[in-house]
C-alpha cells in the first residue's frame, strides 16, 4: 500500500468514476485501474461496486476512505512542515470567498501571495458566508472571506474584522427615486425587490433592517449572483441594496443612492484556529499588510503565524 493508491481510491470516491479519476491524476484508466485492483488483493477487501453506468463505494471501501483522507493529510501535513523548517511555504491553500468582497481585491491578495511562496497553489471556492464558515470549522478551507450583518460575527472560527459598508439602494435610472440624493427605508415600501436567496447571510442584513423598522418587503426575484440582481433592477423588474463596491462597476442603467439609518454589511476573514497551516498563515499576513489600518500593530507581511486577533 502506498500514498499513490490511496490518492486513486479518493479520486475514484469523489468523481465516482475510473475514467474521470484517471483524468484527474494524470494517468491511464488502465494503470488506475490495477493499481486499485492490486490494493484490493492486499486488503482482501472490495472497495467500489462496478457498473456500466457508475461506481460505488463498498462499506469496507467507505471506513478505507475516511483512513485514506487523513493519511494523505498528514503526508502533506509532513511534507509542508519539513518545508517551513527550511524557511519554504508549499501546499495548495483552500481559500473561500463570497462573491461579493469588497474589502479587498481578492486577485490581488493572491498575487502577492504568489509571488512570496511560487511553490504555493491556490484553490478557490465560491459561496455564501454560512457555507465558507462552515467548510472552515471542518478543516475543508483553510481561509474565508466572509460578509455578514452588522451584529453577527463568525462563530466557530477565528475572525478579523476587515471592513463595514452602509448598502446602499439600487434603482432603475428611469426610477422616481433615481434623482433623490438619500433615502430612508420608508422610501422603499412597495417596491419590488431582487435580493440573495433567503436565509442567506447575504440577504440577512437587508431582512432584519426592513423587519426592525416594521415595514414589509416583496422580494419577488432571487438569484444567487450580485451580477444577476443588478441585471433585475437593470431591466426595470425591482429595486435592490447592495454595498456601494459591488454598485461601482454597475451599467448606466442603474443608480445608487444613500440610505440613511439603513443596513450595514461587515466583511471578515476567517480562519480555524486550531493548528493552521503554513500556506494559511502565509496568506493572512498578506490580508493583514493589505488592510492594516493607521491604529494597526502592523506586523510583516509574510509571517510565521496569522497575523489577526482572534474575535
């Protein structure tokens, strides 16, 4: 048994296919193929049920693959700290962001990364800010980018607050309301609403500020893309409130304007606490030089540990 067949049977487990397994690890099904077969002869166990149509894994197959993860864990475990002893930051960092950051431009961050630690790759993962923290308390992502209302913070994971942003409101330019230099909530009953899905944390902010004020609010269109809302109120279909940095690079269809006393969105960055490892400590101290503030202990840059206070 070695680390290579291992890395076959979680390839073969996650796409639940030889053939696309193979593609994945860079070598012929066929190789793939005896590599696992010779696998199962040692362990005198069937690890996946073969069909003509699809591939399962076996209950024998199912407890190997949760062994097989944490070993191939800890061999890249092993492998980044013999590199950080001599002063190398290696290892993919499994970084999540919400579609929606603001607070810091997010190529950006990784370019500076990148150039720091070349040996270091990058795995993105897009989502909503519930999903990202959670994958994070489960050791999937190594680092967040999360948004959240201004009265929640990330629970479950160490956090810094980067940045706070008033929404704004989003209308038609051929709005009545598109001339106003401020509104108030008040403004906005009746209309028609595009916003995040509900029960989202993207979404969490807008609802609980409608919601304490007593006004009711018809979000007719959701959609899971700030692209895609903005081209609902483009179309004239609704209204919507979004952070002024996502509105910027909006057509000339749509205008932004004030709220006053409206909903505040605060973005975070995320991290498990727990042992993080170096691509993620690397990664943080650029998120810190990028968004240190005046009143900041600004530390360097790249540093040996995470650069934020837990929150």
């Amino acid at each position: 048994m070695d680390l290579q067949q291992l890395r076959y049977v979680v390839e073969v487990a996650a796409s639940s296919s030889f053939t696309r397994a193979a593609e994945r690890c860079f070598v012929t099904q066929s190789a793939l193929s005896h590599q696992i077969a010779a696998l199962e002869r040692e362990l005198g166990q069937r690890l996946f049920v073969r069909s003509s149509r699809s591939v399962r894994t076996t209950e024998a197959g199912e407890a190997f693959l949760a062994h097989a993860k944490t070993a191939l864990a800890a061999a890249d475990h092993a492998r980044e700290a013999a590199a950080a002893a001599a002063g190398r930051v290696v290892g993919t960092l499994r970084l999540g962001v919400i579609p929606t950051v603001t607070a810091v431009s997010v190529p950006h961050a990784i370019s500076r990364f990148r150039q720091a630690h070349p040996e270091a790759r990058v795995q993105l993962a897009m989502g909503n800010s519930d999903a990202l923290a959670a994958a994070v308390r489960r050791g999937e992502l190594d680092v967040a980018m999360l948004g959240l209302r201004a009265d929640v913070v990330p629970s479950g994971v160490a956090s810094r607050e980067l940045a706070r942003e008033d929404l704004v409101a989003v209308v038609p330019s051929t709005h009545a309301l598109a001339g106003r230099a401020e509104l108030a909530l008040e403004d906005l009953a009746g209309e028609v609403f595009a916003d995040f899905p509900a029960g989202t944390s993207g979404r969490a902010q807008s609802d609980a500020a409608f919601a304490v004020s007593g006004i009711p609010r018809d979000v007719a269109f959701e959609a899971d893309s700030a692209e895609l809302i903005l081209g609902l109120v483009s179309a004239g279909l609704a209204v919507t409130l979004l952070a002024p940095g996502i509105v910027n690079a909006s057509s000339s269809d749509t205008v932004a304007v004030k709220i006053v006393g409206g909903p505040v969105r605060v973005e975070y960055v995320a991290w498990d606490p727990r042992a993080p490892r170096a691509v993620a400590s690397a990664f943080l101290g650029v998120i810190g030089s990028l968004t240190a503030r005046p009143d900041d202990e600004a530390g360097p840059e790249e540093s040996s540990g995470p650069a934020f206070s837990e929150s």
